[in-house]
C-alpha cells in the first residue's frame, strides 16, 4: 500500500472494519445480552457507526447494541483519524508534515504520539532481553546523549544522560539503557544480565570493560589510533557507532523529559518493525488497541 493513498483507506468504513477484524479486534458476538440475558449478537449495518457495523441484541423486544469497539482506545473516538496517525507514526513522519497534509490540530497530533510512544515504552520495558550466544558477534559502546539542566535552589545544575548498547553484527538487534555510572562494574553487571556466554565481544579499549572477562571472547580496538584494527578488519565497532548516529537522530529535537520514551521507540522499532506497512500496521494497531 502507498502511504500517499492510506489516507482515503482510512476515510473507508470497511477497510477499517477489515482491518479490526482480521486482527480479531472485534467484540465477540457470543455474548449474552446484559438486559434480556439473550444469546449471540448479530453484526448489522450502521452507517453512522466508525466501522459501519454495530453488534445487535437478537431479542425480539429487545433495541440493546454493542460498539464493536467496546472497552478499547479507540472507543467513541474518530477511528479514522487514529489510525492514519498510527499510519504516520509507523512511517515515522514528521508532526509538521502530517499537519501540513491533513490539517489536523497539532494537540491532537501530539498527544497520540505520546500516546504511542507510552505504548511502545511499556512494551519494550516488559521484554527480556537476551543478545548473543556462542560465537555470535556483538559491539557494545556507550554514548552521551545529551545533557539536561535543571534547577537546584537557586543554582542551574546539569546531568549528562549516558546511553549503554550493545547491537548483534548479524541480526542488528540491540539493548539499549540509559546509566547513571559509567564505571565498569555497572557495565560488567549489565553485560552479564544481558549477554548469553560464548558471546564474542568487541569494544574500544576503555578500562571500563576489563573486568568484561568470564564467559566472553573479547578483543577491543584503540580509537584513538585506529577505527579498525590494521591486522585484523574483524576488530571494530563500527555498527554501534553507525547504531548511535541513527538514534541521535532519530532523538533530535524531542523533548527532554520525553527521552526514555524516544529510546524505547527506537528499540522497538528495530525489534519489531519490518519492511511491510501493512504488517507493522497490523502488528501495532493490535499494541494500541
């Protein structure tokens, strides 16, 4: 599907109906109705409904209908306009584009974002990352974010906000978390938790990383000589530091306060997002629902 065209998809009631549909969002029609205890509604035609369709009780004296959308986010909301933003974050445009081609108000842009990115923080936030494995190939950095400034009485304080990763050269997959000590028994302690044994570790060859020793094949790489290794071209650790150019800009911009919820969409994006609209569309309709 071409995005330039998902718009008028949208604006259709029985796209959008496929779409919950096929991702059985929609309300189960076993249900017993709550004011005539009957059986099984039956999907009837509402033009006027988001969907079009509306659940209806089979009780002969009975009126009682059922959103099919009962329960979720997008209840009593402009499904049509949630979904093309949900469209838009997938694609990751910009809020002054969507603004400029849709006329939306900029609120109502932002705040589903927000919503999104709280969506994909507590997704990312559940999961237990396990990266490498015998023989498998990892980079692991850390890299200054930025730094964020604060009052503190009468003073103007600042606190530089550190970002530990670690990305498989193979699968591209990654763990990323923010650290408040860059000393190396935190990193050790993360690279422990994180890391399967037999994993083949390469770093630069800060002290940080030398107590990184048990379980692990490790070779560093002198950045301040080389970016990679003269004798071997397999020493280096130029997909995390591709890895840290991709996140700074992806963050550029975002506010301050929001920069763990930005971090965790990058993550998830690069677990869970592919090459196909349509199956991220469906995959995130179903974490937003």
């Amino acid at each position: 599907m071409n995005f330039v065209d998902f718009k008028s998809f949208c604006e259709s009631k029985a796209y959008l109906f496929n779409l919950f549909s096929s991702n059985n969002l929609i309300e189960n029609e076993n249900l017993v109705c709550l004011k005539c205890k009957c059986f099984n509604y039956c999907v009837k035609i509402r033009e006027k409904e988001p969907l079009g369709k509306v659940l209806k009780c089979p009780g002969k004296d009975c009126k009682n209908e059922r959103t099919l959308l009962k329960n979720s986010f997008f209840q009593n909301k402009k499904i049509s306009k949630i979904v093309y933003l949900a469209g838009a974050f997938i694609k990751n445009k910009s809020i002054a584009s969507i603004i400029e081609d849709t006329g939306f108000d900029e609120k109502t842009v932002y705040k589903h974002f927000n919503y999104f990115r709280r969506k994909c923080h507590e997704k990312v936030e559940n999961m237990d990352f396990k990266l490498g494995g015998v023989g498998i190939e990892v980079e692991i950095d850390e890299s200054h974010l930025f730094t964020r400034k604060y009052h503190r009485g009468n003073m103007l304080a600042s606190e530089q906000i550190w970002v530990f990763g670690i990305i498989e050269r193979i699968s591209k997959k990654v763990y990323l978390t923010v650290i408040e000590r860059r000393d190396g028994e935190t990193l050790s302690r993360i690279i422990n938790d994180v890391l399967l044994p037999g994993t083949i570790i390469f770093s630069d060859s800060w002290r940080g990383y030398n107590l990184v020793r048990q379980n692990f094949e490790t070779y560093s790489i002198n950045h301040k000589l080389h970016f990679v290794d003269p004798l071997n071209n397999n020493i280096h650790t130029n997909n995390i530091e591709r890895l840290w150019r991709s996140l700074k800009n992806d963050i550029r911009g975002c506010q301050v306060e929001n920069y763990e919820y930005h971090l965790k969409e990058f993550i998830y994006r690069r677990y869970f997002f592919s090459t196909s609209f349509e199956e991220n569309l469906n995959l995130f309709i179903k974490l937003i629902y």
